[in-house]
C-alpha cells in the first residue's frame, strides 16, 4: 500500500469554499459509485494543458544533455499530461452564472460543495501522493518567473482566458507505466458526507428537478442540504 502524502500550495486556505459544477448524470455517478473521478491531464479540451514554455524545453534539453535530468522536454510534457489525474473545484463563496453554462446545462444541473480542509480528509484516504495547487493564470506568450521541479508542477498553470474560473486542482501522479494509464480513474470515497457540504440546484431548474434531486440525494443516504442556488432569486 502506497503512503498517504498530501500537498497542498501556502495559498491554499483550509476554510476556503469549494464547487464543483457537474450534470445530473454525474451527481448520481458520485452518489451511486461513491467515488470521486479524476481525469487525465491530456483530456481537457485546453490545449495549452502542461504546455511549456520555448525556453523552459530549452532548459530541460540542456540539463538532459549534461546528465543532470533523466527526461528530454517531449518526455517532461508528455509525463505531465499522461502520468497526472486533475481533478478540478472552483474556489468562492458564491456561484457563477459562467460556469453554470459550461459545466453543467443551466436547466439540469446542481453543484457540489464543500471545503478545502473537507477535500484534504478525503484525499488523504486514498493512500495516494495528492497535490492541491491553487491555479495560476498566465500570458503564455510570455514566460514567467517560476520554478518547475515535478512533472505535475505544470499543471498549476493555466491561460488567462480561464481566469474566471479560479480553481482549485488536485493532482494525482500516476507515472508507473504511463501507457497503461486509463483517460479518467474513480478514487473511492470513505464516507461522502465527509467530503459534501451542500447540494446547489442551478439557478434555472424548475421545482419538479429540485425535487428530483432531493430525492435522489436521499435515497443515497447524503446528509447535506439541497439548496438552490441564490441566483434564482430577486433581492427584495
């Protein structure tokens, strides 16, 4: 059994709220499989994921040529798209609209909440090396200060044109035999009341879905509150 080892960025606050915007079939696959999915790096649809920087490969073949590293750039990019499983939370009190649209389908969709220090017991149940890393927002025309140490290092980097999303990440390395490495894996939850805070119904959803979400979080034995979210109501 592997040791449980859980990393987390200083910026990373324990209190901090989560969500994470999903569509109704994969509330019911984190309900029914009790199990949180994590997706290979390289299937995101941003093809700027763990890309490096022109002089960062520059960097890289040189020390490969000295000895000094035992991957060239092609290896480093591909071990970090390839060997790293993401799973992606957005970091707020409140909800927003933008990703409500593209995560989820207003009508018929909820998000999952919960805290930072909720997601770091439940990652450390995995008897897995996890890595949270608060994502950093970049022009990669123009290379930045930092250090890369990890393969999975580069994946706390993104465009800037995702800036709105202000995630969170956990990474899983998984680089024992990276052509065996499934497009998505299932980790386990030890107890998903543990890891859920709340239920948020899209702000879109009529009563009949809101219903049938409260039903079906009973039925599966979740505790947590199912709320609508607050941006279907009017302040008064």
């Amino acid at each position: 059994m592997s040791e449980s080892v859980v990393t987390a960025d200083p910026e990373v606050r324990g209190k901090s709220i989560l969500w994470r915007y999903v569509d109704l079939p994969k509330l019911l696959d984190l309900l029914h499989a009790k199990s949180l999915y994590l997706r290979r790096a390289d299937g995101f649809s941003d093809r700027l994921e763990g890309a490096l920087f022109p002089s960062l490969r520059v960097t890289i073949d040189e020390e490969f040529e000295k000895g000094n590293l035992k991957t060239r750039s092609s290896d480093f990019y591909r071990n970090a798209r390839e060997g790293s499983y993401v799973c992606c939370w957005t970091i707020g009190a409140r909800d927003n609209m933008a990703l409500w649209q593209l995560y989820g389908g207003v009508k018929s969709s909820v998000a999952i909440t919960t805290t930072v220090d909720r997601l770091v017991s439940t990652v450390s149940g995995w008897d897995r090396s996890v890595h949270l890393y608060k994502v950093k927002y970049i022009d990669h025309s123009k290379p930045p200060n930092f250090v890369i140490g990890a393969y999975r290092d580069v994946l706390q980097y993104k465009s800037d044109a995702y800036k709105f999303e202000n995630e969170l990440r956990v990474v899983l390395p998984k680089l024992d035999d990276i052509s065996q490495n499934p497009m998505g894996i299932k980790l386990k939850l030890n107890d998903i009341n543990e890891l859920v805070s709340s239920i948020i119904v899209s702000p879109e959803a009529n009563d009949s879905f809101v219903s049938a979400v409260v039903d079906l979080c009973k039925k599966y034995g979740l505790k947590s509150p199912v709320k609508r979210s607050k941006l279907a109501f009017i302040p008064t």
